[in-house]
C-alpha cells in the first residue's frame, strides 16, 4: 500500500508518520502532485492558522488538486477545517469538499480546547470497533458546526462535529495519532477502507 502525508508546511507530520509505522506502513511525505494523485491512501494535515496554510496549499497548487482524489483521504485537525467551505480564522476560503462553516468557540468556555474529550453519535467505517464516548486528543480554538456530514461528535460548551465525511473524504477534528489505542484503531480502519 501506498499511503501518502501531503506536505505543504502545516502539519505535525511526525507523529503522524509514527504512529503509521507502529501499524506496520511506511507512509511517503511529499507535495508531489502525481505522487499523491497516485497514493492508495493520502493524509491531509495541518497545524497552525488557516489562512497561512491556506495559502501554502494555493503557492503550490495543491488547493485544485486535493478536492479532485478519487482515493480515500484523511484531513487531521486543520486539515479537516481546510476541507470545509470557510473558516473564521483569518476570515479563510476553505477547499469546499465538506459543505460547512469552522466557527470559532465562544469566550464562555477555554479557549483553545486542549486534551481529552468524548466522541459520540460515531457512523462511519472509520469507526469499526470504537465505542460510543471513547476519549480522543484534541487541541483547537475552530470548530465545524454540526452538519449532514458529521460522522461524530463533541460536546465542549456547544455540540459540534468533530469527524465527517463525504464520498472519499474523511476529516478529524482530534488526532487519532495522539489518542492512544483507540485513535490507533481509527488509522487502521482508514488503511482498511
């Protein structure tokens, strides 16, 4: 299996890396377009602010490119967000693959949410053997509303989606490659879809 982490400058690639080697696949860093175009399998990450990473995914023409794979995908934390119509976070046009707006929380709860929170409502493959309220990692100030789309969800101050998925496109909000066993399972499911 050819399993592809897009690298475009915002991601927490490493760990991401790592955690696919300890479930036996050597995934391929690169911004190669016809390598990832030729993947079996591609990760989208992010880290840091949308209208940067935004904007490195346009410099390198990645931004056309990603809304047209035909293979099964994964967008981690703000990968997920870049998949999505728009953000608030600097006011960003987003990739347009999963049909929803990222809000930032409100001031009524800490801001960012960091650490440990429940998933529920889980309806997806990706899910296959994880149980409803397992904890997950996660780390964000930007949120998907909930929406058709939504594949689980968070509970932090309001509901909100913390997975979704369209056709062959999958996005999470946590990072399954920091959630222990249960986020390993979740990584293994996506190399099983």
């Amino acid at each position: 299996m050819k399993l592809v982490i897009i690298d475009y400058g915002a991601g927490n690639i490493k760990s991401i890396q790592f955690a696919f080697k300890r479930l036996g696949v050597d995934a391929v860093l690169t911004n190669n377009v016809d390598e990832i175009k030729n993947a079996d399998k591609v990760i989208f990450p992010g880290v840091g602010e949308a209208s940067s990473a935004m904007r490195k995914l346009r410099e390198s023409g990645l931004d056309s490119v990603i809304p047209t794979l035909k293979q099964p995908v994964l967008g981690i934390c703000l990968g997920m967000q870049l998949m999505c119509n728009s953000s608030e976070e600097g006011n960003t046009k987003g990739l347009g693959i999963f049909d929803v707006a990222i809000k930032r929380f409100s001031n009524t709860v800490k801001v960012p949410q960091m650490g440990w929170n429940t998933i529920t409502d889980l309806e997806s493959d990706l899910f296959e053997g994880v149980k409803e309220n397992e904890y997950m990692y996660l780390v964000h100030s930007y949120y998907a509303e909930n929406c058709a789309e939504a594949i689980a969800t968070t509970t932090y101050g309001i509901s909100y989606a913390t997975a979704l998925q369209k056709d062959n496109f999958y996005g999470t909000q946590f990072h399954p490659e920091k959630s222990g066993v249960e986020g390993e399972k979740i990584l293994k499911n996506f190399l099983e879809l």
